[in-house]
C-alpha cells in the first residue's frame, strides 16, 4: 500500500524514530499506526512513549447493557485533560450520551449528533459542556451490539478501556463472561476465529514472516514451511478463540468455554482511549 508522507511523519513524532525506519515499519504494518510502534520497537528501536503519551487524548469510555443482555452500547467521551475525564459531571455525559445511543440506534456519529437528549440535540448538549469546563470535547467512538444470544460488558479500572463480548448463547455464570471479557482487554485480539481475520492481513504477515526467514539464510522452500509455523504462533497470539487463556496458560479461550458448559463467542468490540 502507498504510505504518506504524513503518516510518516506522525509515527516519527509519536516514536522519535528515523524517517526511513517508520516508512518501513508503517509498510509492515499495512498502515496500522499502533502495529508500527510494535514493528519499531521489535526491531529494537528506542519508541519514545512519552512522546506518544502527549499525544493521547483524554476522556472515558463507558457502557450501558439491557437487563435481558440482549443489547449494548459502548461510548467514548474525550476531553483534553484527565482532571477534566475524571470530573463527575463529565462522565455523567458520557453515560447519557450512551443512553441515546442506546435508545435510538444512530448509524453514525453525525446521526448521534444530532439525535434529542431532553430538550437538546446532543450536539447543544456539547457546546454547552464546553462553554462549562473550557476544554475542547467530543465524542469519539461508539458501538452498538444486539444479538440473539447474551452480551456482557467490562469497564478496565479507570474508564480508559471497554469490552462488549457477545456470546452465541445463554451463560451460565457471569464471571465467565467476565473473564472472556478481561481476556480481550489484556491481549487484544484481533478476531474471534482465525476465518475472521482480514485475509490481506493474513497474507501480509506471511509475507513477512517468509522474508524474515530468507533474511536469516532460509533457503525459500524451507522458509515457506517455517512461515507456516509462524502462521500459527500468530493465531494463538492475535485470535481469542485460540489464546491462552489469561488465567490458566494450560488452556486455551475456546477449552476455557468448553470445561465451563459456556456457549462460544460470536463477537466482540474493544475500544480503547485514543486508540481501536
């Protein structure tokens, strides 16, 4: 894919690395400007996080889920100070900014905008929370699930980090949910099943999983096999099915699910402050 010029310059900004180091590790990353950082720092460069930190946006994430488990909602609120983001009336917003997405299933952030909350758009509600604490603040991301089975959601200490995990049936204990959930919050996986996952993503990573092994002197047909092996290390990283499971390494999510009489997991989303 082509990489731009600012994109590159973005990653040198956040990173402190070298021009010609982020467009390689931008290249790698098929563009994906948190996969880069990882690429650099594997590589062995020194990624300048405070950098990256001033960058961040501020704010929390919060949720709202049906009695039944049948629907929910997750919202991002973002500000420019975490004095501000841990502000009681601040998060009071949020929440009700997720209740009208709750209740009126937007298609999108400019549909949210403009939805009614009481007596004023969201978008008014906005400006006057603005006027009131003097910050810039916006609503990033929000997602809404609803499903024939059950949802659950996880809110990581500190409202900077949220899970819906959508399950294709009913759970027989919450805490299950829960630890699927934290699961998905620790190790950020990228699809539920290994189907799932981007196939031109999974092309580039053997791609370069194979390069890597001919770098090292593997001659090409044994380094196809070898990209192979690499392939699956990958899926037991990035696919939650086939992680390990947090709590107990000897298992995997999908034996987890299975040893506890719970149902699998359909979908899920994670969204993370300033980030996916």
């Amino acid at each position: 894919m082509s990489i731009s010029a600012a994109d590159v310059k973005k990653l040198r900004d956040q990173t402190g690395a070298g021009m010609m180091d982020c467009k390689k590790a931008l290249a790698e990353s098929g563009g994906d400007m948190a996969k880069a950082i990882e690429i650099l720092r594997k590589k062995g460069q020194k990624v300048s996080e405070k950098r990256a930190d001033r960058e961040a946006n501020q704010g929390v994430i919060v949720s709202m889920i049906s009695d039944d488990h049948k629907k929910a909602v997750a919202l991002e609120l973002n500000c420019e100070t975490d004095f501000v983001a841990k502000n009681d009336e601040f998060v009071q917003y949020a929440m009700d900014f997720a209740r009208v997405a709750f209740e009126d299933e937007p298609g999108d952030r400019e549909a949210l905008l403009q939805a009614q909350s009481g007596d004023l758009t969201v978008a008014d509600k906005l400006k006057d929370l603005v006027g009131k604490i003097g910050e810039k603040i916006d609503i990033g991301r929000f997602e809404i699930l609803s499903s024939e089975g059950q949802i659950f959601d996880y809110i990581h200490p500190g409202n900077k980090l949220c899970v819906l995990v959508e399950f294709e049936g009913e759970v027989p204990n919450p805490e299950i949910a829960k630890d699927v959930a934290m699961q998905i919050a620790a190790m950020n996986p990228l699809a539920v099943t290994r189907d799932s996952v981007d196939a031109t993503l999974l092309e580039k990573e053997k791609e370069i999983a194979r390069e890597q092994l001919i770098n090292e002197g593997k001659p090409a047909e044994i380094a196809e096999k070898a990209a192979m092996g690499k392939m699956r290390r990958f899926f037991e990283e990035r696919v939650l099915l086939e992680q390990k499971f947090v709590k107990d390494g000897t298992l995997s999510v999908q034996d987890y699910l299975k040893q506890s009489g719970a149902p699998t997991v359909t979908s899920f989303v994670r969204i993370q402050l300033g980030g996916q």
